[in-house]
C-alpha cells in the first residue's frame, strides 16, 4: 500500500476538519481509501466496508446521548478492523475528533460495542472465499472475456456473500432475459450499437460527456452527494441517512451479482459484429447494469430521507473539475443508467431491470 500516509493521500479528495460531523469525515476517509490503488482488498466490495462502518455509526448513536464521540469511536474501531495497516493515521482522526467532545467516555464505550458487534456478525459472512473462475460462454448471448484485457469475470463469489437486510441473495432477481430474437432485444441492441459506438455519429455532445462523467464506481458518487445534502445535519441524522445507504448499496451488489451470474448475458461489444464501444467494458456480465441499479437505490432512500427536491452539483471522480447540475434526486439517478449506453457498455434492458432491482433493495433498506 505504499504505508499509511499514502494510502490516505488522494489528490482531489481533501480531509475534513476535526469540526465537521463524523460521519461525514469517516466516509471521506473511507472514500480516500477506495479509491487508492491497492488500498482495498481487490477482491472484496468496497460496499461492504462502507456498510460496516455506517452501521457501526448508526447503531453506536443509537445507545447514548454522546452521539459525536460514539460514531467516532465506531468508524475508527471498524475501519482498524478492515485495515490494520492504516491503525496511526485512524488514531489521529479519531484523537482530533474526540479533543472536541466534553466527556467523551460513555460515547466512547457505545462506539467499540458497536464495532465489535459488526465485526463479529460479518466475520464469516462469504466475503473472503477465493472467487472461483467462470467459464467463458460459447453460445450467442452467453457472457465471455471482453476486449481490450479479455479479463476473468470478477467477484464471482459474491452472490454467496450474505447480505445485511435482505433475506437472501436473488430475493429480487430480475425476470429472465428475453430471447435474442425478440423484437426487445433487437431493440436494445439497435439503440446501443448507434448510442454506444466509439466513433458514433448519432450520440450528442452531451451524452459523450455523461458517459465519461460517470464512469468511476458510482457508489463513490451517490456518497459524495449524500455528504452534500446532509452537510449540515446532525450526527444521528446523518448516521441514519448514510447507514440507510451504505446497507442498500451492499445488498444491491450481492443481489446484482446474483442476477449477473445466474443469466450470464454477453455484453454488447461480444454481441455485436465488428464493432467497438466507447467506454471499456467491466469484467463481468451485462444483465442488469450495476450503476442503474445503486443509482435507483440511492435515489429511493435520499427521496424518502431528505426530501425530493434538491438543487445537485455533482463533481466526476472520472472527469476532474467537471461538474454536473440536477434538480431531483431521480434525474442524476436516470442519467447515470443511461451513460452506460452512451458508453456502449450496457443496454436499456441492463438498466431497467437494474432499476427495478434498486428500488426493491432500497424499499427494504429503508424498512
């Protein structure tokens, strides 16, 4: 990892001062973390770190009055537990944080309760199996290795990993895929041959930017804009919000990992002749599409959380500086299903199952 320092030193992705919430601080740390090569378990989720830790929050200010140094304690307490390596530079958050709370010992106390009760239940939850190798498909529709890498598929183990609220992996799994020669496939097939093509004509300007705009992971985003909403919340409120979340978006990547590997579906550049997409295509299957799915989860529970109008500026992790403005939680959520067509990576039967996947994740999150 290079040592602690630079394991948490990430250009454009600044450290919050020891004044604001803790919640919000640890998520930023956490983000910093992710997003470091090399810093995260490869083949472990980020999504389940990121639920461990808001988790752990939620249920440490949940038990006392000292809601500050409780949520502290937990994060720093989860997040030594997933990367040991990191212990000083998690001390000195959690030294700066706890230099401001007056009698911080009984928050303290709630928050090493609530890491070690996370710990423990997600000791042996499926997340460290070896990922066990997929056979590449050899029949139309059937998902293999994809240009330029031809990588194996990744987290192929993780529809076995247990999930945190939902009762089991493929509680909601998509409805099959239609056949080949249906004319919904034809369709979708059509659309993202012309939108998602590399030298397209017919994508515009616009949908070239989005396309590129949300191209990193796109739980990175949705926790990026949920800091900007709660900015000024309270520590159980954002505990709350952020827990919500967190939980939603692990689930919704076991449950899409489930579907994924359950239908296998090619990707569009297996399926179409002599072509080439805009965008490099992730190593694994296509049906449903991963950002439809957190985006419509994350869209769901910040509607229901903090309200349905909001005025989003949403800056790229894949296009430094450049931002984007949205007005609902929902549009910033279609739009980024829709930039995996643009991107020739997806097709709009990815993203409407994906949506509906979201939204039933996200329904019982928010139970």
């Amino acid at each position: 990892m290079g040592g602690t320092t630079a394991a948490l030193a990430v250009t454009g992705v600044p450290a919050l001062a020891a004044t604001t919430s803790p919640v919000l601080a640890w998520n930023q740390t956490l983000l910093r973390i992710v997003r470091t090569p090399g810093a995260h378990p490869a083949t472990v989720h980020p999504t389940r770190s990121f639920a461990m830790m808001h988790s752990a929050m939620r249920n440490a200010v949940s038990h006392t009055p000292s809601a500050w140094a409780a949520a502290s304690q937990a994060a720093h307490d989860v997040l030594v537990g997933l990367f040991p390596t990191m212990t000083t530079s998690f001390d000195a958050q959690l030294a700066a944080e706890l230099a401001t709370v007056h009698n911080p010992a009984q928050g303290v106390l709630a928050g090493r309760w609530a890491a070690r009760q996370v710990l423990h239940t997600r000791a042996n939850d499926g997340s460290a199996a070896t990922p066990p190798p997929l056979q590449p498909g050899t029949r139309p529709g059937e998902y293999r290795p994809t240009p330029p890498a031809f990588a194996p598929a990744v987290f192929t183990h993780w529809p076995a990993v247990r999930p945190f609220v939902l009762a089991r992996a493929d509680m909601f799994r998509p409805d099959p895929y239609p056949p080949l020669a249906s004319p919904r496939y034809r369709a979708a097939l059509a659309e993202v041959a012309s939108l998602g093509e590399n030298t397209s004509t017919t994508r515009t300007a616009d949908q070239t930017v989005q396309a590129r705009f949300w191209a990193a992971p796109i739980w990175n985003y949705w926790n990026e804009i949920a800091q900007a909403v709660l900015a000024h919340s309270s520590v159980r409120t954002a505990a709350n919000v952020f827990a919500r979340l967190n939980l939603a978006f692990a689930d919704a990547v076991i449950a899409f990992y489930d579907a994924k590997y359950h239908y296998r579906i090619w990707r569009p550049i297996s399926a179409i002749p002599d072509w080439t997409s805009f965008a490099t295509t992730p190593p694994d299957p296509s049906y449903p599409g991963a950002h439809s799915v957190i985006s419509q989860a994350a869209a769901t529970i910040l509607r229901q959380t903090v309200g349905q109008r909001q005025v989003l500026t949403v800056t790229s992790e894949a296009l430094p500086g450049t931002v984007r403005h949205f007005t609902t939680f929902q549009q910033a959520a279609e739009e980024a299903g829709l930039s995996r067509i643009y991107g020739g990576i997806h097709t709009r039967l990815d993203h409407t199952a994906g949506q509906q996947l979201g939204l039933d994740v996200a329904r019982v999150a928010l139970r």
